[in-house]
C-alpha cells in the first residue's frame, strides 16, 4: 500500500494540486461542523425516510437555533420505509448508519449563488466519489504513518479538490491546515 500511496501522491502532483483545496461557502461549512455534529435520538420503526429526516431537522434546531435542510435527488426515496434507533448519537452518524441500507448517501450543497446552498442531499448510492475519496484519505493517512509528511499532503490536496463536497474532502482540508499549522 505504500508504494500505491507514493504512485499517486506523483500523479496528484502532476495534475496541478498546488491550487488551494476548494472551501466550503459559509453555509455548507455551519451544516458540515455545527448541524451534523448535533446529537439525535429516536427510534423509528418503518417510518418513511422524509419523515425521520423531518423529526431530526426538529432535534438540530431545538438544540442549535437552526434546523438541517434536506432536498432531494430525482428518482428518491424519501417515500420509502426505515427503521433506525439511536440515542445520543451525532447526526452525521445517525445518517452514515441509516443510509447504509436502502443503498443511499448524502452531500451538503455548497454552492454561492444556489438557492440551496447549506442543504443536505440525499442521493441514490453513496455519496459520488465518497468511496474514491474515502481510499486516497486512508492512503494519506497511512502516508503520515509512515513518516512520508509530502506524499500525504499531495494526496489530502487531490482530494480536497477532486472531491469537493465529501466527507473525506472536509477531513482532507482539516488535517491539510494542521499539518500546515493554519486554522480550517
């Protein structure tokens, strides 16, 4: 796996990863580190989907003024039964945990000028290039394990830019400003 890490930390070199990792708007960023941190419970036992995402967006804004935007994508199914339990827990695993199922995932929209900008979309599948990404931030990871400081920051910047919008896009930038000893 090292050498795997090492091949692609020179392709991600290749391909111009020296831009800045694209930021997330204002919006996405309080959904990403404020509303998905917020602790959820309930148990719900084939309820359909809209439905327990509509009870937790409750539970955010009870307890962080503001409530979580859900939108989704065509073809959803939102319609569709689910059974979750969970006390305490925050809801960016709540979710992890309850798309895993009925096979979807979710992307916080980040875009300036979108009316939706701040939302969190329920997609078919897992979030668009999640696993990709998931695997280049291990390869990183495993990169400074080893001691290989450059080859791990070349690999959280190709996935911070070639993955915008991911979970692992936003770990990649917050261990790129550690290791850079800025402020995300």
């Amino acid at each position: 796996m090292g050498g795997w890490a090492v091949g692609a930390a020179v392709v991600a070199m290749s391909v111009g990863v020296a831009q800045p990792a694209t930021k997330d708007t204002p919006a996405a960023e309080r959904t990403r580190t404020k509303l998905l941190a917020v602790k959820v419970s309930g148990e719900f036992r084939k309820v359909p989907l809209r439905e327990v995402l509509k009870e937790f967006a409750h539970q955010v804004e009870v307890e962080a003024g503001r409530p979580v935007m859900w939108t989704y994508e065509a073809g959803d199914k939102a319609g569709d039964p689910v059974t979750v339990s969970c006390r305490g827990k925050p809801l960016e695993k709540v979710l992890d945990d309850l798309f895993k199922g009925p096979g979807l995932g979710y992307v916080v929209v980040s875009e300036d000028d979108h009316p939706r900008d701040g939302w969190v979309r329920v997609v078919a599948g897992a979030a668009p290039g999640e696993a990709e990404a998931a695997g280049r931030l291990a390869a990183a990871r495993e990169a400074l394990a080893d001691g290989k400081a450059a080859d791990a920051k070349a690999l959280l910047r190709l996935v911070a830019r070639k993955y915008p919008g991911t979970k692992a896009a936003a770990e990649a930038e917050k261990l790129l400003a550690d290791l850079e000893g800025k402020k995300p």
